[in-house]
C-alpha cells in the first residue's frame, strides 16, 4: 500500500502544495469572502470531490504542483458545465479557439471542453506551457487568466521601466488581479479549515468513476437507464454530450462510479431491443428543412426543434442533422461523420437571390463595399431611402444585421449617392487565436457558475 493511500485526498492534496504562497490584503479578503459562505463552499467542494481524485492523479503523474488542482474551483466552481457569457466552457473554462488548439473537439454531437478527462489533459498540457514559458507558478496562472501575450508585454514594461518582473509588480486588470490571490485563499481554506470555521465534506482517497466502453451508439437516456443512475448524476461524469445519443464512434467511452459501471456492463448484455432512438443524416444537397424533414421521414416541427433550426433557413449540403433513427437500421453514425458533424444554415432569401441576381441586374443593381468601421442595415437604408427590410432581404440577413468593414452590400437602385460609395478596406492581417483569458478580458466578465465570486469591496 503506498503511503498516500493511508491518508484521505484533502490531506494528500495539502501534502502536494509546492507553488509559492502569496501572502497580501487581497488573500485576506477573500479568505473572508469564501469563510463567510460555508454553504457555497460545501457545495463546490462536495461536487469537485466527484473529479478531484482524478485530476490529482493526473498532475501528480506529470510531476506538477497538486495546488493546481484546486483551479477549478476559481475557474468554473469545478461545475464541467460551467459556460462564460464570453463562450469559455467546461470545467477548466476553455474558449473555442484554444479547446481546438488543444484537440477539444467542438462538433454538433460533443463538446470535449466539457469531457472530465479531455479538458484536464487539454488544462495541464497548457498549464505546463505556459510554466516552461514564464517559469514562475504565479506569472503562469496569470498568463493562463489574462493571456501570455498580455503577460509577456506587462513584464517587458516593467524592465524597461525598471520595476521587478513578478506577478505583484505588475499593471494588469483587477480580475487577473485578483486570480492567482483568490486560488491562495482556497488553499489556505483547504489547508486549515478549522481556522475559518469550515468543515470540509469527506473524500476517499480512491477514483470516484471508472471509463467503461460504448461499442453501439445509445441514447443518453438509456446508458442512465442501464447504469442505474439518475439522468442528471450520468450528464455530471459525461457532460460533454451536445445530443440525446452517444456515438460510439466519437465518444467510445463513458465514465460511472465503480459500482454503476458493473450493473451497467450487465444490463447492456442482456438488454434486447434498439439502443439508439437517433442518429446522424449528412444532407446530400442543400434542401429546405420540409424536403429535409421528408427525407428522413420526420414531421418538420420536430427536426426544426431538435436541431434547432430557426425560421426560413435552408440546410446547406454537407450539414449534419440528428435525426430519428428506423427501426430497422443496422449500421452506427461512422467516425467521420461522429468527428466532423457540423450545421451549416443559410437564409430561405438566400437562396433565391441566388435565381433571382440576373433579373436584379437588369433592373439596375448596386454593388458597393462597407466602410472601414462596418456599416448598419438600418444606415444603409436610410442612405438610399429604402426600408431596412428591402436591404436585408437583398443580401440574406436581419433587418437589425451590421456588415462588416468592406463586406460587399447589394442594393437594388439605379442611382446611388456618392457619399455611400466607399472604398473597401485594406486587408488586415489575420489575428492571433485568443487564449480563454484573452476573450474572458475583452468580453463581459465571466459567469461560468451560478455562484462564481466577484471581488469583495
């Protein structure tokens, strides 16, 4: 029996702290922030208690400080659910560009910044980046907060202005500020929760959940179902399911507690009957979603409210939709398709524009560009006295749509005032792929969890 198999994971977590304590006001503010609300703390300590064993084998498997398994509870309140008005997800609150360059798949049928194991592999790799980058814990927790670009610019002011380049001597913004002293409370709560008055819910020192094999696609109903588990307890270990079926292919394995995954394996053995009700159909042409709806034999109010289709729109060729599956069918969703499904919709007037463009021709179209600052459906209308819905409709969008800067505008008129006409713009360079920080900071401050903490005044 190894050493730390004596002892329970909140003692083998404090035996792993090795990142440097910081010790100021701040730290002391939201020590009382956190002891101040012991039912808030019960609440997210018990619910990481369900992925703590996991993570804490994962970092110590890498050699890394285990004081970065707390970083959930800041990040997202360990909720793998958690999402951020500025489209971070997941537990480790990952936006979309940074999940893919950190192989989070983002399809139609998953999203792995909300798998358990994906995202805290995908947290670590960057964690140990950003760590081999700055080498300073502190620097590394901010850069992965605020951004490394911002970080690297913050220290580069600070030498030529003469002042240290360490995270307490840096300009930056009050949530980053605010981050790395908000994980030291944590720690020092979970390192003496007698002195704050808290009492910390017992964890086992042993893995919460075991990965149990999916051969078939099955409804996530029904993997429940067998499992023995309430819907809601599958959806917190498997939280990364977009639909109500799991693909085999895609997702080849579930996660249950230990004596779940064993009734599990018996009650898929001997269950008789289908055990997916849906599956996945690649649209050969781009249809209308009634033509869609009869080829795939579904009432179209159902297939519009499943896939969640607005309105006069048209399935482009190539999307993918879940559809209901025949009774009869034999064959699961292939990889290919369970990796790559995306929808892809364009307006109804869209497409008849498209018919419609020589007769427009003929009777005098305008093709201008908008300007360097993006142009309003609303302004454009007005510039040639027409109604906002004339513009829209000509070029496939909302009547309360903005064009892009140089974004080609069609406008049906003889005539056009000079002051419309305007150049397009010069081309820009194509920016660099925004870190979860970087878009948390440009974006309205985050909410990934219901009771995630604002800085106490």
């Amino acid at each position: 029996m190894r050493e730390d198999e004596r002892v329970d994971l909140w003692q083998r977590v404090r035996e792993g702290y090795e990142i440097p304590d910081l010790n100021n006001e701040l730290v002391r503010r939201w020590e009382q922030y956190y002891a101040t609300r012991p039912e808030y703390m019960q609440r997210i300590t018990a619910r990481g208690g369900r992925y703590l064993f996991h993570i804490v084998e994962e970092i110590e498997r890498r050699n890394l400080p285990v004081d970065l398994a707390l970083l959930p509870f800041i990040e997202s309140a360990f909720n793998p659910e958690a999402e951020s008005r500025a489209r971070a997800s997941g537990m480790w609150q990952f936006m979309p560009a940074t999940g893919r360059e950190y192989e989070l798949e983002q399809n139609l049928f998953r999203d792995d910044r909300r798998s358990v194991l994906d995202s805290t592999r995908a947290a670590l790799d960057y964690l140990q980046r950003l760590h081999r980058m700055f080498g300073d814990w502190h620097l590394a927790l901010a850069a992965y907060n605020w951004g490394q670009g911002n970080v690297q610019r913050a220290l580069a002011n600070n030498r030529r202005a003469g002042l240290p380049a360490t995270y307490e001597a840096m300009r930056m913004p009050d949530e980053t500020r605010n981050y790395v002293p908000k994980l030291q409370a944590v720690k020092n709560l979970v390192a003496r929760p007698q002195a704050f008055a808290l009492t910390l819910p017992p964890l086992g020192n042993h893995p919460h959940f075991v990965g149990v094999a999916i051969e078939r696609d099955i409804d996530v109903a029904l993997a429940a179902k067998l499992a023995g588990l309430p819907l809601v307890d599958f959806k917190a270990l498997n939280p990364q399911m977009n639909k109500p079926v799991i693909l085999a292919a895609g997702t080849p394995v579930v996660l249950l507690p230990y004596d779940n995954a064993n009734r599990f394996l018996a009650e898929i053995a001997s269950h008789q009957g289908p055990m997916a009700s849906w599956t996945a159909w690649v649209a050969p042409r781009t249809v209308k979603t009634a033509e869609a709806a009869q080829l795939v034999g579904m009432p179209e109010a159902d297939l519009r409210e499943v896939n969640r289709i607005p309105e006069r729109m048209v399935v482009q060729a190539g999307s993918t939709l879940l559809v209901s599956r025949p009774a009869h069918a034999q064959n699961d969703v292939a990889e290919q398709v369970a990796d790559d499904a995306r929808m892809m919709l364009s307006p109804e007037v869209r497409a008849r524009q498209q018919v419609l463009q020589p007769a427009r021709q003929q009777a005098g179209q305008i093709v201008l560009k908008a300007g360097r600052r993006g142009d309003s459906v609303v302004a454009v209308a007005r510039r040639y006295g027409l109604t906002a819905t004339q513009v829209a409709q000509w070029n496939g969008v909302a009547h309360d749509a903005r064009f892009k800067a140089g974004q080609r505008i069609v406008v049906m008129k003889t005539t056009a005032p000079k002051a419309a006409l305007r150049p397009a713009a010069k081309p820009v360079g194509k920016a660099m792929s925004k870190t979860p920080a970087q878009a948390r900071q440009q974006a309205p401050a985050k909410a990934p969890a219901r009771n995630r903490a604002q800085p106490p005044r």
